[in-house]
C-alpha cells in the first residue's frame, strides 16, 4: 500500500495557488476543485491526502503530526514558533510586518513604548533586540485604530499595499521582517517519509526557477 502524505492547505486564494504547484509536481486530486463544502481530499493512487485549514492553524497540524507537510506565512513561523522544519519559501502572499505610526509621531525613548499589535511575540524580539522597553497592547483586530485612539504610541502588522495605514494617516517607519508563505514539515515525518517530501521540493523549486 502507497504511503499517504498528508498535507494542510491553508483555505483561500493562497491554498489554491499550493495546490495548483503539488498537482504539477505530480501530486493532483481532482475532487478538490469540485464546488463542494468537504475538507478533505484524497488521491489513493498519488499517495496524497489534502485538507483545508485556517490558515493561521496549519503550523499546528504540522507540528502535532496530523499533516506531514503544510503552508503556512513567515509571520506566523515566527509569532508560535512551532517546532517543525522550513524547507522552502514559496514566494507566495509576500508582504512585510512593519512599525507603523501616526504621521509626525517621534520616538520619546524617556517612556515605554505601547505597541499595539496581535503579533506580540514578533513586537517582544524586535524591540528587545533593539534594547527599547516596550508595553504590549494584544489586539485581535483593527489594530490601526489603536494609534488614533491614543492607545498605542505604534502598531506592529502586517503591511501588503500600505493602502489602509494611508487612509488612516499612519506612516511606516520601520520593517521588522518579509514575510511570504513557506512550505513547512512535520520533523518525525521527514524521517519516514523523507523521499515523498524531498521530491515535492524539488519540483517545486524547479517551478520557482522556471517562474523567475
């Protein structure tokens, strides 16, 4: 009996263009294009089962063994730190976590600095590697509010356009980190099923280069 792999997708448009390089590197199952509300899907005769996740939870699935491989943003690699392997960037969802604050705001180092943000492992290492000492305001959702609400002196988050940080007459004043999806693995599942994984990579890889 073929070995199946079992790999996370996160739902949405980026899950769509993961899967579409897996199916080219010889991995398809047609029934994941089916206009249907199933979470999993599996192709017996590829030796590949695929289930959609949120996407902020396919670390989780990888580390824990229930897939063997995933998809998951640098961004939350870095905030959970979850104890697998990184074994390509997909140079896919590239966007960058920055400081962002209101326009005319002027770092006052005499008093703690209160950063809003829902990355606050990312904002911890960033300002602690910079020696700043900092008060974390955790935040959920419409972190840009924060600032001009006089909440947080900064924000930390995650920047695609800047569109919304414009409008909201707030400025970026520092990268912290690019981010873009990385194809991550299960470290027990690496060892047994080294070979499948390895020549998912190297397909992908090659699709890289080809893209470039």
């Amino acid at each position: 009996m073929k070995t199946m792999l079992n790999v996370a997708l996160p739902k949405g448009r980026l899950g769509e263009k993961v899967y579409a390089m897996f199916e080219k590197a010889g991995f398809p199952c047609p029934s994941i294009k089916e206009n249907n509300r199933k979470l999993i899907f599996e192709n017996e005769e590829c030796g590949v089962r695929y289930f959609w996740v949120k996407p902020s939870d396919v670390a989780i699935y990888v580390e824990r063994g229930a897939a063997d491989i995933g998809v998951a943003g640098k961004d939350i690699l870095l905030e959970y730190e979850p104890d697998i392997y990184e074994l390509l960037d997909l140079d896919l969802g590239k966007c960058r976590m920055c400081v962002a604050a209101m326009s005319g705001w002027r770092d006052d180092t005499r008093r703690t600095l209160r950063v809003a943000t829902k990355f606050s492992n990312i904002a911890q290492n960033y300002y602690c590697s910079k020696g700043r000492d900092i008060d974390i305001i955790h935040l959920n959702g419409s972190i840009e509010i924060a600032p001009i609400l006089g909440l947080s002196d900064v924000i930390v988050d995650i920047v695609e356009t800047g569109t919304t940080l414009k409008e909201n007459d707030l400025l970026v004043y520092d990268t912290i980190v690019p981010i873009s999806a990385r194809l991550i693995a299960n470290k027990a599942s690496y060892k047994f099923k080294g070979s499948e994984i390895d020549s998912i990579v190297t397909s992908i890889s090659s699709q890289l280069e080809e893209g470039k």
